[in-house]
C-alpha cells in the first residue's frame, strides 16, 4: 500500500503547505508545468519523487523528466503526461498509447480544472489534480492525495487552497 501526493501545474510556486499536506505521502507525482528546479528539489528531497514535463517547463527540466511516464505503482500500471485530456476527449499524443495499452490509473495536468473521473469505456481512472500554482485563471489551488493498494485506488482526497494565501514564494 502506497499513499500518494499529487499534483500538477505550479508554475515555479513554492508553497511549504505542499510538504505539510504530503507529510503522510510515500512518494510525490507531479504531472508537469513545474516551473523551476527549486521546486524539483525541494519536493524530491522531501520524498521520492516521478514527474513529467510541461509545455511551460524549460531545458533543465525536459532533460531530467520525460513527456510521458509509465510504471508500475504496487500492482496498478500508471501512466502519466501533462497534456492528455480527459475520458472521452484525449488529447491526440496520448490517445492510441491509451487505446492500445491503456493503464489503471491514467494523470495528466495542463488544464488547471481538477478532474476526478472513470473511464468505462478503457476501465482506468483518470485523474487531473488541478493546479497547486497561482499562474492561470483557477480560482482555488488544489491537491489530491490517494491510497494505490494493488490495482486499488482508494481514500482519495482533494485539498483546496486559496490563492490568497501567503506562505509561499516563486523560485
């Protein structure tokens, strides 16, 4: 059984509330738009840490995380990528990947609208945590947090934050 932090889009936004809402997590997944290698490090050296990179993400990152990310959580096959889309309406880079092999747990970010949604037709879940930074136009910043036990995912949890809220810096 793994607990697991989420989440997508900060944009080079540091909040330590990240730590504090992950300090139950085993691993951190980010699902791109990170923004700055500060933020990087200050998450991979809280725990372990699986990203992937964002179409706002520069050279630094690109060289050190991949577009897209597949591997194994427990027993549940998870597949990650900023730009996806969402059951229904993915995005055309991702789809025959889905279609073909699709995974249990499908993520992506991009949109900064949090999603939380089956998908019938390919039997995985997806899931866009939102965004956690305060560039773009959502009006909350959110996390999510999940318990992956086999191919299990269970006690999700969203966490919204403010943008109001000052205990945080851009890096």
């Amino acid at each position: 059984m793994k607990r697991i932090g989420l989440l997508s889009d900060t944009h080079r936004y540091w909040d330590r509330k990240y730590l504090e809402y992950f300090e139950e997590c085993d691993e951190i997944w980010h699902a791109g738009d990170i923004g700055s290698m500060e933020v990087v490090q200050k998450l991979s050296a809280f725990r372990p840490f699986r990203a992937v990179y964002g179409n706002c993400d520069g050279e630094d990152i690109r060289k050190m995380f991949g577009e897209k990310l597949r591997w194994r959580c427990e027993d549940a096959e998870v597949l990650m990528t900023h730009i996806g889309g969402y059951p229904g309406k993915y995005a055309p880079d991702i789809r025959t990947q889905l279609y073909s092999r699709p995974p249990h747990l499908f993520i992506c970010g991009h949109s900064h609208i949090l999603k939380v949604q089956f998908d019938p037709k390919l039997g995985l879940l997806h899931i866009n945590p939102g965004a956690a930074g305060i560039m773009g136009w959502h009006k909350v910043r959110t996390l999510v947090r999940f318990t992956v036990e086999g191919q299990t995912f269970k006690d999700l949890e969203v966490i919204e934050i403010p943008r109001t809220e000052s205990s945080s810096c851009i890096l």
